[in-house]
C-alpha cells in the first residue's frame, strides 16, 4: 500500500483528488490539508510515502512546504497547480511529475505510475535543484517557517537578529528567543534578501541592521558586536560580504 497526502486549500479539488485516488486498491489516503502549515506537520507526523501537493495556497504555498520540511526529506511529490507555465517549464527539466486542474482520470493514472516507479525503486529525481531554481526567481521570502515547541509559527525576516550553524540545524536568533530549523547556512542565504543580511563567517549570518559596532582583530578578522551584546567572528574569507562597510 502506498499511503498519501493530498494537500490543497480548496475542499473542491481535495475531494476530486480522494474521488480519484479510491479509483486505486494499492493508495492509501492517510491524511488531508487545507494549508501548508499542516502539510508541514502532517509530512512529520505521518510520514507519507506520496504527497499531492498544491503549489498555488495562501500563507505558504507548495514550495514554502519543500522548504520547511527540506527537498531531501520531502516524500515522493506530485505537484498540483491550475496553472504556472514557469513552475511546468521548471517540473519538466527537473524530471518531477504534476497535475494540472481540472484533473483528468488517465493524466492523474500516468503521474501514479510514475510516482510508483520513484517509491518501489527508491529513487526519484532531488527537489532541490527546482527548489533553487524557484527561489532565485521569487522576491525575498516575506515570513519563515520555524518550529515553535510543538507547534510551529512564523518569523518575519526583519525581526532575526543573526543566524548560527549547529550541526544540521541553523539557529535562529530573534529578540530575545531563538527557533531551531532543519536546514543548512546555505539554503537559509538563499532564503533571506541580501540587501539586509550577510554571512561573516561559515557558520554565522547577520542583519545588518543589527550590528553595532566592527572591530579589527589580529589575523585579518572583524569582531562584529550585535546590539544584543553578542560578539561574532567576520572571518578573512568573508570580509567582501561587508566591504562596502570596511
């Protein structure tokens, strides 16, 4: 059994995927979601081995979901959008499979055999070289996605003081409380507008507008004191990051 996600924030086109999904004996539905935050919450908690993920849904749409949950944890993914001749364009040098409204029962059976393929095989084409390619074309995100405790809650970019690696997580640093995230220092600089944020050193990324004070250090370094005390490191190999500033 191959059990499923559908994620769509209109209950019309939820029920048509479930209408047609029950057409197949070897698909599971093990969840619905009208949202991209519980589509975030429902990949964790329920693991789903298919995903049918809208692209095109308010306060976080598809990508937003990819980004949450990282393009390599992300389940086997049929995207589902009404129309976005560029996300297509994208889908189809990327080698991922879609399904355009209003679906079509032999379209909706093609993409299952070919997400059937990617599951049984345990291969499927990586989600991250699209989800790059999307990035690089859309404005600076307007809110992150963070996890909250148990739950989750949304950050807007210009309240983060200064981000730090930890292991497999960055840690993200705002007013006074800080939320650990499942990503890389790479994929959070691609996230964030660099107008306003600079990475000084291979584990740090400030905001501007949160630094107080530079200060020479021996070996070529800056010592970059935040307005919240915090003293970080401007190494030698990023100081063109700040050299409009230096």
């Amino acid at each position: 059994m191959i059990r499923c996600l559908i994620v769509d924030d209109e209950p019309l086109a939820r029920e048509r995927l479930r209408r047609l999904a029950l057409e197949h004996p070897d698909l599971e539905i093990a969840g619905e979601c009208a949202n991209g935050l519980e589509a975030v919450a429902a990949i964790e908690t329920l693991t789903p081995d298919l995903v049918f993920l809208d692209i095109q849904m308010p306060e976080l749409d598809g990508f937003g979901v990819i980004e949450a949950v990282g393009p390599e944890r992300m389940p086997t993914t049929l995207f589902v959008t009404a129309y976005d001749q560029f996300a297509m364009k994208a889908f189809d040098v990327h080698a991922l499979d879609y399904l355009l409204k209003p679906y079509d029962p032999e379209r909706f059976a093609l993409a299952l055999e070919r997400a059937r393929t990617w599951i049984q095989g345990r291969s499927r084409p990586s989600m991250a070289p699209l989800l790059k390619e999307i990035q690089s074309s859309r404005p600076p995100r307007e809110r992150l996605l963070v996890k909250d405790g148990s739950g989750y809650a949304f950050v807007r970019p210009q309240a983060i003081q200064w981000l730090e690696a930890e292991d497999n997580y960055v840690r993200i640093h705002v007013e006074g409380t800080s939320h650990l995230v499942r990503q890389t220092m790479a994929g959070m600089v691609e996230q964030l507008n660099p107008a306003r944020f600079r990475r000084i050193h291979r584990s740090a990324i400030v905001n501007l507008d949160y630094i107080q004070h530079l200060e020479p250090s021996p070996g070529g370094d800056f010592l970059v004191t935040m307005r919240d005390g915090t003293q970080l490191t401007l190494s030698r190999t990023y100081r063109g990051q700040l050299g409009e500033w230096l």
